[in-house]
C-alpha cells in the first residue's frame, strides 16, 4: 500500500492530523521517503544546532517506527537517488548551498521567527537525483520542520507521553509541493509543570531518580513536536538549575526557552533561597542578600535562551507584606535590571524579560506601578481559567507585549483541582480568543499539573497559541476529532471525540474535589440524570474499548477511557451516599444497602487508580495518587475519605416519607442561549454561538470583543430574540445564566440588557459585588459553580405570545441559559432543563410558563 500526504502551501497551520495521509495507487512526482523496502537517508550539516541534529535522529527513530526500517543518518556529503536535506539557514553549508545556487527559495523564510519550508529539489548537487529539504530559519523552525513531518507520517507528539502506538507502512511518499506553516503568532508558547506533589514527584522518582534531566528530556521533545518552545520547570521542592545541572544545558541544546515561575525573580527557584538565602525574604530589610542571590541566578544563565522573571511577590508565592509599595517595587525591577547589564555585558532590554500581574500585583499596576516598556507584561486569569485584565483598545503598544498565565490545574480557593482535566476546550478557546483579539501575543503559558492527564487541554492550547485564526468557535469539535483520530485512527475518532469533549464539559460543571452528595438535586431527578449521562459516556468507551486493536488500550485507558471510569464511579459514589442519607431519614429498609454500595464504589476508586498504574507495565505508576475524594477545605488531605454513611441498627420501623412541601406556582420555561428565535447584528457587531461552550447545552456571545460598549440598548442595535407563549399575565423573574468571565476591561463591570417585548431593556451588571479572590465569596461561588446567576423582574399585561430580549451592551459577556418563571422554581444545581420548543401548554398546566 502506498500513502501520499495530502498537503498544500497553507496547510492546516499545526493542527493536528489535518494534512492526512491518503492512499494512492499511482503516486505521480512524490518524493520516495520509504518505498520498496528502503528509506531515504538523512542528512544534516554537523555545524548546524545540535539541537537539530538531535531531532534529525528523531526523524530517523520515527520512520523506523513507521516502515520498521532504519533509515541512514548521516553528517557527510549527501548520495543517493532520493534523499532527506535538513538544516537551518545560516548553520547549514548543505541549506545554504542550495539557496546560494537558487535551487531554494527561502524568502518567505529567511530572517522570520520559527518558520520553516520544506519542498522537493531536483539535482541538488552532484550524486544526488532528488531531495526531500527541510529548510528553517532558526534552530527551532528546523526542529518544528522534522516534527511535522513526523506527525504527517504518523506519529503522535504523545507516543511516550501516553502510549500512542505508530501505525505500520511500507510507503511513504511526500508531495513535491512547498510546504510550510508559516511564522506562529504567539512568539512564545508553554507550559508550567506545578503542583506536581505527590503524583508527578513520586513518578519521576521511582522512574528516574527524580525531577532530573532525563525526566526532562522527555518534557523537552513533547513540547518542541507540539511546536512550542517555553517551559516553567517544577518548582515544589524543585529547582531546575540547581537539582541537575545537566538539565538548563539540555534544555538550551533542545531549543527549549526557560523561565522561573511568576514569584521566582532571575532565573532563581524559591527552593534555591530556601538552600542559599540568609535573612527574610525582604527587600527593605536584605537588599543586599537578594541582590547577591540574583545575580547568580543571571550568571547560572550564561547564554542559555531564556525569559527572565522580574520584581518579586512574597516568599512562597505569598503577596507581599503590607509595607511594601509601587516605589520599592519599581526599586527592586531598576535594581535587577542593574544586574542584568552587568552580568549579560549588554543593555538590560536585550535579554527577554516578564513581569507577572499575579494576584494582588495587578493591584500595583493598576494604582500605577510601571515598568520599563521592552519587559513584556504577563497578564493572568483568575486560577480558574477566566481572564483578569487585558490591554485596553487602542492602548499605546509595548515594545515587550503582553502574555498570558492560565491555569488547567491549582492549588487554593475555593478549592484546589488537581486530578483530572476539568478543561473543556470550547471555553479554553473562547477566553484565548479574547487574549487574541486584544493582541495579547508574546507569550502564552499554561499552568498543566503532572502535565498527565491534561494532553488534549495542553495540545489545543499549543496549537492555538501558533495561529488562533486558523480554529474559529464552531470548528474546536472538529479539532477534537482530527486529535482523536491522530491518536486512534479515523475509525472511531467521532465518536472519541465527542466522548472527549462531553466528559470535560461534565467535569467542568462542578470541578470533582467539590463535588459531594448535596452538589445535584435528588428532589428534581438531577441527581439521577448526571449519573446516567457519566455512565453512558462509560458504556460507550468501553465499547470502543472492547473493539480497539490490543495495541491501541493502553492509550485509550489514558487519554478517553480512565477520566470518564473514573468521574463516572465518583459521581454515581456521591449520588449513592445522597440516597443512604435520605433514606436514612425514615429509616428505609435499603438504607444500609445503599451504605454498603457507596462503600464499594469508594473502594472502586482506588481499583480504578491502580489500573491506570498498571497500564505499560507500570509505567505510570504514582501518577493518579493526587487526592480527590473527602476535601473539607481548599487543600489536600493525606489520603481520600470516604464520605460519611448511615448506618440504621436493626430492627428500626420505617416512618413514614414526609409529604414535600409543593411551592405555590412553579411555572417556568427553560431556554438554551443558542435556540434563539432570531439574532439582530449591527455594525461590525456580529452574535455567534459558541457550540458546548457551558454547563449544558452551549453559548452565545458577540464578535469581535474590542468594540466598545453599546451606550443606549434598544431598536435595532445587537440583541437576540427568544419567542415564548405565555399561560397568564403578571411578575415574570428572568434568570440568566452567564459564564463566570471577569471584568477583563477593568471598568464598570461587563453588562447586558434584558426586556421583554417592547419595555425599556433593563441593563444588568454581571460583577456586582464580585472581586477575583479567595476572600471574596461571590466570585469562590461563581467560579465553584462554573456560572454566574444574574435575575431581572419585569411584568407582562397578558398571556399569549411574547419576545424576551437578551440586548448585548459589553463585549465579552456569555450567555449559556434564560429561564423566565412565574413563582417559585425548584432547587436545582443546572436549573430547570430545558423546555419543549413547539406545542400548546394545557390550561393550568404546571412546570411551564408556556410554549416555546
């Protein structure tokens, strides 16, 4: 069987499996890279980066993993009929001769940022009938070259990281087409491994000694194949340049560019103050002991490519004592920069540097702290994935830029979510795509755990960081198929996806640490409905499961499989100890049954971790150890608790079931954001819906977010319409059901308009009240409940047919749910699902205000 890559000039800009092999029986002018039971050799220049030969070698590994060939790798002249070419411009004496001959154009390549082309060439020098060239304008745009490559032919950046098997081919034949995927948009795109004790502590302990080099060898090829280049290395009880020196080197040979976290200032790890540091952690107090400990930290850099982190927050990732002010700040970034100079012989703007508006320091910039213009400014979300600040529109541009610190994973208030991913990728676009918008493209890093289990989360946040046009809002479902069909194959890839996708969203409902048996309403049947969904996304992967090739199980049971076992048996355990405890309460003849069943289930836990732990013959072992079941604060017990159980002693008479009490009027009706009747655009203002995007069903939102605020809604400006009927006349409540997204403008609060039919729209202020922090309850219960819950009153004159208007007047504002009642609704933790669209409401009927 032979495969051709079916690849254009603009292919797919990294996402992944969308340049796909297909089959193709009379290959026309395809370059030959295994073919007849032969490979192409590889050739590099031995002057060019190691770090591209060390990836050229990866290329060769790969290929052999494909065809079970070993092509040869050589640094001498090139022969043969048909051969690989690799090198980067400038490095390479092989690359260079061929643009200097005009056999390669590279001037949509030369001097950019991480680019590479690749094309077949004919005749490119004596002894050589064809070659397959991998140009790059840097160290990096080759490495991403021979990566994308490696993808095209089948394997996955996660073959190690999660067990991916290689496909088998005999042929692979590459179009002689130029081929590249142009320059990324974010120059500088990575991930944070944090919180990384007990699970990835342990792991790495018992596999390689430790957080060490050769742990990080592996970090380093998974980032570079998911062309990123930046790294926040692990920092509990960790410090990159001081456990291991071999690792900064290798990092630097890789190409990986390294940082510190957001509260360790110059390259220095707060473990190495805890071993080196003398004194408070006090610049007031021991500026001349900080200032010594810095330095070293730039000297410990040498010429590894790195970003620094500047200023300081409190020992610990604390804020800073109450003494501290904007001049002492300012004071501390002048200070350092000192030592840059110093130390790198050259001007401080030259080496590349952040300063993170963490927590209460975006406090300081907002009072007015500044910093010198070249130092880009990392902004952050709220540790629960919801933008703090971006730059205001039409703000005077930094030279420095703007980032972005997200979070997949933390560890604080109002409780810390570190097991599973909880990420679900529809809202992990729609806030980077406010980052996007707002030109927030210097650096985008993610804070990911143990790094596993959050593959998917950390592969689409990557790419999107590359070029955040080329995935817009309706097209992150089919991201997740061609993700699942990189890693399974086609076969199965929609229904994977989907499974993907469905568990995260359910997880993002409620993050599982806060989950408990009060979390969904047994009254209502909530209860019921959540653990029947969890277990039919369990029935469907073990079906695919049981029709896998044996090969392919244990990346299942990593990437699809264990999340949705897992939440499905947590779940069902905290529905089971709600109906023992309700049970309990009239002394139910089942009520220790249920007992004994939640008791199963919480052992069925611990048997689902250590499947997980056996998977590859215990490769992953200690890596699902992080607690998850018995949280009564924001951080970690020892081990999980089983929750409390009733226990009835024999004998008990059962009582008799109290008569719930029925609410006066609980007419309602219940309406999903995107089954609008009709939308109303203006301008350049455009809604569109964010496909499962929310707690249920999907969004809406308008685009782009950097117009301005709609000053008087009404008319015919943006607003959407929702048809309803009726049943009677008078006070009507509208609750809106909005994501929990920040104050991003840091203005008034984000607002939006509600009325029905023709009355005045009533504007609404989505953040009364509610500050970023784990003091401030308001935003603990928006951020725990993944919802923002905003009411309005209005009043109708009489029943029949009416339109309720949801009037767009910021830009940012996602709207997941309306639910319009007329008295009282039942306690819910989803509300009230939603309504039938068509049909006549009986007279008198309860449960709805009318038809939709």
């Amino acid at each position: 069987m032979s495969l051709v890559a079916a690849l254009t000039w603009s292919a797919a800009q990294a996402q992944p499996g969308k340049a796909k092999l297909v089959a193709s029986k009379k290959p026309s002018n395809d370059f030959p890279l295994a073919a007849s039971g032969k490979t192409a050799p590889i050739y590099a220049s031995a002057s060019d980066w190691p770090g591209v030969l060390r990836a050229a070698k990866d290329l060769q590994a790969d290929v052999q993993r494909v065809t079970k060939t070993t092509p040869r790798f050589s640094t001498e002249k090139p022969a043969g009929s048909a051969v690989v070419l690799i090198g980067t411009l400038g490095k390479s004496p092989l690359i260079d001769a061929l643009v200097q001959q005009k056999k390669l154009d590279v001037s949509a390549v030369a001097g950019r940022w991480e680019t590479f082309a690749r094309q077949v060439v004919e005749n490119p020098m004596p002894g050589v009938a064809r070659a397959l060239v991998i140009a790059g304008s840097d160290k990096r745009g080759t490495i991403y070259g021979i990566y994308d490559l490696s993808q095209q032919i089948g394997v996955s950046p996660w073959y190690w990281w999660a067990d991916v098997p290689v496909r088998p081919q005999t042929t692979l034949l590459i179009p002689a087409g130029r081929y590249t995927l142009g320059e990324p948009v974010v120059k500088y795109r990575g991930i944070f491994l944090n919180d990384e004790a007990p699970a990835l502590t342990d792991w790495a302990k018992e596999k390689f000694g430790g957080i060490n080099s050769k742990m990080y060898a592996h970090v380093f090829e998974l980032i570079l194949r998911l062309k990123g280049n930046y790294l926040w290395p692990a920092m509990w009880g960790n410090a990159f340049n001081d456990d291991d020196k071999l690792s900064p080197a290798l990092a630097d040979e890789y190409g990986i560019v390294m940082g510190t976290s957001h509260h360790e200032p110059m390259l220095r790890a707060q473990q190495e103050w805890k071993r080196y540091g003398h004194g408070p952690w006090n610049y007031q107090t021991n500026d001349t002991t900080l200032r010594r400990f810095w330095r070293q930290g730039i000297r410990n850099m040498g010429t590894h490519e790195s970003i620094v982190t500047m200023a300081m927050r409190g020992d610990g990732d604390e804020p800073m004592s109450e003494g501290s002010n904007i001049a002492l700040l300012e004071k501390i970034v002048a200070d350092q920069r000192k030592i840059l100079a110093e130390e790198t012989h050259r001007p401080a703007a030259q080496t590349p540097q952040l300063w993170a508006l963490y927590k209460e320091v975006q406090d300081y910039y907002d009072k007015g702290m500044r910093v010198p213009d070249d130092m880009t400014l990392l902004l952050c979300d709220d540790n629960w994935g919801n933008l703090r600040k971006l730059p205001k529109v039409g703000e005077k541009t930094r030279a420095g830029g703007y980032g972005i610190y997200y979070h997949f994973d933390y560890v604080g208030g109002p409780r810390s979510y570190r097991w599973l991913n909880t990420n679900p990728l529809p809202r992990v676009w729609e806030q980077m795509h406010l980052a996007h918008e707002h030109g927030v493209n210097q650096i985008w890093i993610v804070n990911v755990g143990d790094l596993k289990p959050m593959e998917l989360p950390i592969s689409f946040f990557l790419d999107y960081a590359w070029n955040p046009d080329k995935i817009k809002a309706n097209q992150v479902a089919a991201y997740t198929q061609r993700w699942a069909s990189q890693q399974f194959g086609p076969k199965y890839a929609t229904d994977i996806a989907d499974i993907l996708a469905k568990y995260a969203k359910y997880n993002a409902r409620r993050k599982p640490e806060l989950i408990d048996a009060n979390t969904y309403s047994l009254a209502t049947g909530e209860w019921a409905t959540v653990v029947a969904e969890y277990n039919q996304l369990l029935t469907r992967a073990e079906a695919i499961n049981q029709n896998l090739p044996a090969g392919d199980r244990d990346a299942f049971y990593e990437l699809v499989l264990h999340p949705v076992q897992a939440c499905a048996n947590l779940n069902e355990l905290h529905y089971t100890v709600a109906l023992n405890r309700e049970a309990a309460k009239t002394n139910q003849p089942n009520t220790n049954a249920l007992a004994e069943k939640a008791k199963t289930l919480f052992a069925k836990d611990a048997e689902i971790k250590n499947r997980y732990h056996a998977l590859a013959g215990g490769k992953w072992n200690h890596m699902m150890d992080q607690m998850h079941i018995g949280y009564t604060a924001w951080h970690d017990e020892p081990k999980d608790l089983m929750p409390e159980v009733v226990i009835l002693a024999a004998g008990g008479a059962p009582k008799a079931a109290a008569v719930p009490t029925q609410p006066g009027n609980r007419a309602f009706v219940s309406i999903e954001a995107e089954q609008y009747t009709q939308a109303i655009n203006a301008g350049p203002i455009i809604w569109q819906r964010l496909p499962d995007l929310g707690r249920t069903l999907g969004a809406v939102s308008t685009f782009p977010t950097t117009v301005g605020p709609t000053a008087a809604p009404g008319g015919s400006s943006p607003h959407l319409e929702y048809r309803l009927t009726l049943a009677r006349p008078g006070p009507v409540t509208v609750q809106a059901y909005l994501a929990p997204t920040l104050d991003f403008t840091n203005t008034t609060g984000l607002r939006y308009a509600v009325s029905i039919d023709d009355e005045a729209p009533q504007i609404i202020n989505l953040h009364t009240g509610l500050k970023p922090g784990e003091s401030n309850l308001v935003w603990e219960q928006a951020v725990a409940n993944n919802i923002i819950l905003k009411t309005s009153q209005h009043r109708v004159a009489a029943a029949g047919a009416h339109v309720l208007k949801f009037w767009r007047v910021d830009p940012g504002v996602v709207l997941e749910k309306l639910v319009v009642s007329q008295g009282e609704l039942p306690a819910s933790y989803l509300g009230p699902p939603a309504s039938a669209r068509t049909g006549a409401v009986p007279a008198g009927a309860e449960g709805n205000v009318g038809s939709r």
